[in-house]
C-alpha cells in the first residue's frame, strides 16, 4: 500500500458518477429534474446517438446568474436545501448537489443560462479541465437554461463499455422522459432523437388534456381500458388510471408510480397494487397504471437512493392498505356497464370523458363510484349500487318481469325495446356449441363464456357469505365416500375446522376412505368427489395452516370452478338471462377467477364492417 493522498476533485466526482450515471437515460433524468425544479414551464430535449453523442436539454425556468455556473458544476453545492430540517421535509427532486458535477466528471458538459426575463444576455460555462476547472463567457440565451452534454463516458473507458446499442440507449432515455412527463402535466415537453421528433408534448391542464398526455404516453389502448380512480384520506391523496384486467401485460412495463410528484419504484407499492388485481389477473400478466400518491413531505424520507428511485414510508402499513384497498374497490365496481365505448374515457364518480372531444358526460348504468372514496372524501357515491350476494332468484325475478312485459322473450331484443330499458349485456339469444351465449344488447351482439361467467359469479357469492353469514351447507341425501391416500384422510382431520368453515363436512371413514356429509348450497351440482380431491390437493400444496389461511380465496375459487355450469350443458333461455343479470350484479365479473375475460361485446358497426354494409 502506498500513502493516504486526497483524490483529486474530478476523481472524486468519477467515482461519484458511478452511482448516479449510469448511462444517457440518467443524464436525461438529472437534468430534466433540475428543470423541473427551476420552475421550467416546457422543456425541449435533443439527443443523438441514443444519447452517447449528445444530450441537450432547454427549459424557460429561473436559469442562474453567472457567478452560480461554477457552483452549478461543484459537487456538494446545491440552491434547494441548506440545513437538515430541509432536508427532511425536502419538495424539489434534486437536493445533493452532486448530479452536474458528476455528470462534467465523465463528459464534455456546457451550462448556458440566463436568470433575467428582461435581457438575453446569459453566460455559459464548461468544464473539461483535469480539476473541473470552470471557464465562464458571456453568451446570448433567454431565461431559462441549456444544458449540453456530449461523449458522454469519453474518459472513462470502462464505463462506455457497459453501454449497449444506440437503440437500447434511447429507448431507456425515451422511458425517463415518459415517466417525468406524466408526472408533471403542466409542463410541455418535446423529445428528438437524431433530428427526428420523437415526442411532442403540449401543457395539460384539463382532465381531458391529462387523458391525452396518458394515451400519448402509455399508448391509446391503455386509456381505452382504463379506469380513473381517485381516493383521500386525511394523511392521503392517491389518483390515476388502472388498466382494466383485460388490458394486463406480459411484463411489469407499464407501472408507473409518482410519490408527491417523484417517480419511484417501490416493493411495497408494487406489492399492494399487485394484491388489489390478485384475483382478476390471469396468471403471470401484469397490471398497467399510472398512480399519483400524495402525501405530507415529512412522511416519506426520499434520502434513501442515490438516484432517488426507492423512498421510505413512515407509515408503509397505511399507505399500502390505502393503495391495495382504493384499487382492489375500483377494480371491483367495474361492471358491464362500465365497459366504455373506446373513444371514452373512465373518470371517477361514475362520469366519462370523450377522448376525441374532451366532453365530459355522466354514464348510466351502476356507474362505480368508490364507496370508500366517497365515505373518506365526502363525496357523493355516484350511481354506487350496494353489492351483496347477488341472489339468483331476483335476477330470474327480473327476467320474469321482462317476460310479462314483453310478452316471454323469443331471444333478443323484441323490436319496439326501449334501448334504454336494455340492460348491459341485453337478452339472451342462443347458445353456441354448449359454450358461448349470444345475447342481444343496445350496442350489437354479446358473446358469453358460460363457464368462465358463472365461475366467476360462484367464486364472488362464495367469498361474500364467508366474509358474512358463512358459507351455507345442506346435507347430502346419500353422503358419498371418496377413496383417498392415507395422508390425505389426515389432513382432511387436520383441518376439520376449516372443512366446515367452507360448508363441507367431510369425516374419516376409514383408513384410506373420507365421507362427504354436506357441501355448500350453491356447489349442489358438482362432481363432489373431483371437488374433495382438489381441496385436499390445494391444502397438501399450501401446507402450513398459516398459508392456507393466506389461500383461502384460492381454494374457495377452486370449489367454484367445480360448482359452476360445465361446457356442453344446454341452458333454457331463461337461465341464460339470469346469467346474464347475475353478470351484470356481480362484482369482478369480467374476468373469470383466472382472470380470463368473461364476455365481449361486438358492436352492430363491427358486423357491419365484415359484412361490408354502408360503404
Ligand atoms: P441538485 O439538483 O441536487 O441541487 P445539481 O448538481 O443537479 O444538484 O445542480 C446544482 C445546482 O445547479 C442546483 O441546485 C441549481 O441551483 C442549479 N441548476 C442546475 N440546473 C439548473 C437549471 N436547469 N435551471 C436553474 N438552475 C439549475
Ligand atoms: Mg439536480
């Protein structure tokens, strides 16, 4: 070892860089974020060669005098926080006073700003000198700020290695743009990419607007089939759109998650968000959104990671709860009504904006105001409808009262309906191949899968009498004996207790052979053998009693997939209208309990379309 010396400062602010620049995209996001600190109203940024080459960022924010350029370019200076109490209860994205000077450390770095409205006098200032010595000049700029950034990594070899294609590169830098503007809408951005106009945009200051900016963004198929949600309590403000399930993804690409404006990945938000889509989700896909929490600064330490991606909650219990229960409740609300025509968007309390016109109109239907936002908020709870076991005897009450006003339906629509008095999935038609129902709404023609519908509708009116008066037996006629393994008669006396929790009654009766008593009411019909052997195999995977408990929704959702309509049953036309109004009644009920899709619409213009009518 050789003797302890002082690094020299442009080493020191190397070795800093490595944690903070990575590669162009956190180039992009250090600067942008001081823009957006200095109050920048549109900010314009210029890239070539995915960002290797060159990286310009303009803003019209409150720019610097000259004498604060070398400043700008030290490590440890900063304007935005001067003691720890700031610290603490910190409001601008950037407080280190280390970005620029790591980021002049390993680049041909040029500051040219000008903090006067009056005159366009600025100055700029570089820095490539060994000891980040800064030159300043006198140069012509508006208010605001430039900030040029070129060959990037050029001194540091090791790191330039590490980059990938110019296409890699900008797609990262492309994401880091995304992500800041969504989090803030009042501010116009543009984006090139070697010449070329990769993004542009405006100012959003209307709902509609904000739409825009999302469907720019995230992509218009994502504001097609998303719900806004918007949620308080007196500590929280959370609001933002969540994709519908049907609109899940193969990656977690399209997550975004603001935490009073700081664009943050977090576990325990992950993990609440990905809890409230649990039951809805197919299996390995993952939900879209874009999600803005607020909260009290001081309640939430953003001093956690260099680059600021990760914060601390205080209270992380309540702001997960608080997530997990606002987006699970939206996602319960939506109903077949809810299911918008494509040019429309979802806004809270049940209303829906016209993406094309920006119109703002309420929806009918049981529109799904969030109980639990409207009981925090104060707000009316909209068209919320109180969503209890949905009975199937007053669907078929209601299919009886159609009947006696229409005369007993032949299938469909009759020709004189009211298109208002249809109700969202409309009358039954036929059946097609044992599987699918047909049915005739206001908007065209509705295909059913009968099996993943009525699973659904038995899952849900399992778990809302578990959750309520209990799961209700009846007793068997003539109780079934089920041959099984001996382990298995062991862990049916193990969880005896939790056997009558989910309405059966199974007992021992014999060394390799369990009785069935009693099952629950609404699994009359099922093959109660197949029913048994699957529980059995659910609670042999799950184990522990604590992870069964943990997997009870798992286990209820398999019984109800054994109680539910099998394909190739016939339905009389009646039963498939109390289907279809246990459907509409019944939360989730777009998606079966595998989170596959339950029905879909196809709108009299699409059949038109096939058929070439109207051209
Ligand atoms: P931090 O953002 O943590 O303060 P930076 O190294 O990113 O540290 O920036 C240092 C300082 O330079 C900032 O505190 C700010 O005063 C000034 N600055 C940087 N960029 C801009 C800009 N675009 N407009 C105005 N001032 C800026
Ligand atoms: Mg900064």
């Amino acid at each position: 070892m050789s003797r302890i010396r002082i690094l020299s400062s442009r080493l020191a602010n190397q070795i800093a860089a490595g944690e903070v620049v990575e590669r162009p995209a956190s180039v992009v996001k250090e600067v942008l974020e001081n823009s957006l600190d200095a109050g920048a109203t549109r900010v314009d940024i210029e890239v070539e060669a995915g960002g290797g080459k060159l990286i310009r960022v303009r803003d019209d924010g409150a720019g610097m005098e000259a004498g604060d350029l070398p400043l700008a370019l030290a490590r440890h200076a900063t304007s935005k926080i001067a003691s720890l109490e700031d610290l603490e209860r910190v409001a601008s994205l950037g407080f280190r006073g280390e970005a620029l000077a790591s980021i002049g450390s390993v680049s041909r770095l040029t500051l040219c700003s000008n903090a006067s409205q009056h005159s366009s006098r600025g100055s700029s200032a570089a820095c490539e000198g060994r000891d980040m010595a800064v030159v300043v000049k006198p140069a012509p700029h508006p208010r605001g700020t430039t900030v040029e950034v070129r060959d990037l990594f050029f001194n540091t070899p090791a790191r330039r290695k590490f980059l990938r294609t110019e296409k890699t590169e900008f797609s990262h830098l492309e994401e880091v743009v995304k992500r800041l503007a969504l989090s803030r809408f009042d501010v116009a951005f543009s984006l090139r990419h070697n010449g070329r106009a990769v993004h542009n945009l405006k100012a959003a200051t209307s709902q509609a607007e904000r739409g825009r900016r999302v469907a720019a963004v995230c992509g218009p198929a994502f504001m097609e089939q998303a719900l806004f949600i918007e949620a308080d309590t007196p500590a929280l403000h959370l609001s933002g759109w969540v994709g519908l399930p049907a609109f899940s993804r193969s990656q977690a690409d399209l997550q975004y998650f603001f935490v009073n404006g700081r664009v943050i990945r977090d576990k325990l938000i992950a993990h609440a968000v990905k809890q409230a889509y649990r039951d809805v989700l197919y299996h390995g896909r993952h939900p879209a959104f874009v999600l803005f929490l607020q909260l009290d600064p001081a309640q939430v330490d953003v001093n956690v990671h260099p680059a600021k991606h990760e914060v601390r909650f205080r209270d992380g219990r309540s702001v997960h709860n608080f997530i997990y229960s606002s987006v699970h409740r939206a996602l319960a609300d939506v109903r077949p009504a809810d299911q918008l025509s494509p040019d429309q968007v979802a806004l809270a309390d049940g209303q829906a904006v016209d993406t094309r016109t920006g119109e703002i109109r309420r929806q009918g239907g049981l529109g799904w105001g969030s109980p639990a936002s409207a009981a925090v908020s104060g707000r009316a709870g909209g068209g919320y409808v109180a969503h209890g076991t949905p009975a199937a005897g007053r669907a078929m009450e209601q299919v009886a009262s159609y009947a006696r006003l229409h005369g007993e339906p032949a299938g469909g629509l009759s020709e004189e309906a009211d298109a208002a008095d249809v109700p969202p999935l409309g009358y039954a038609l036929a059946q097609l191949k044992g599987i699918y129902v047909l049915a005739e709404n206001a908007r065209g023609l509705v295909l059913v899968d009968m099996h993943a519908a009525h699973e659904r509708i038995t899952y849900e009116r399992l778990k809302c009498a578990r959750d309520s008066e209990g799961i209700r037996s009846q007793p068997l006629l003539v109780p079934q004996s089920v041959a099984v393994s001996q382990r298995e008669v062991q862990v049916a006396q193990d969880h005896a207790a939790l056997f009558r929790r989910l309405g059966l009654a199974v007992e021992a009766a014999g060394e390799e052979s369990l009785v069935i008593r009693e099952i629950p009411v609404s699994l009359r019909d099922c093959d109660l053998e197949q029913l048994l052997r699957d529980v059995l195999a659910d609670l042999i995977e799950y184990g522990s009693t604590e992870r069964i408990e943990a997997h009870l929704d798992e286990i209820l959702s398999t019984m109800a997939c054994h109680g539910s309509v099998r394909a190739n049953r016939r339905l009389t036309l009646p039963e498939m209208n109390a289907l279809l109004r246990d459907m509409e009644a019944t939360e989730r009920s777009g998606q079966c309990n595998h989170g596959r899709p339950t029905w879909t619409q196809l709108p009299l213009e699409d059949l038109d379309k096939l058929f070439l009518r109207g051209r």
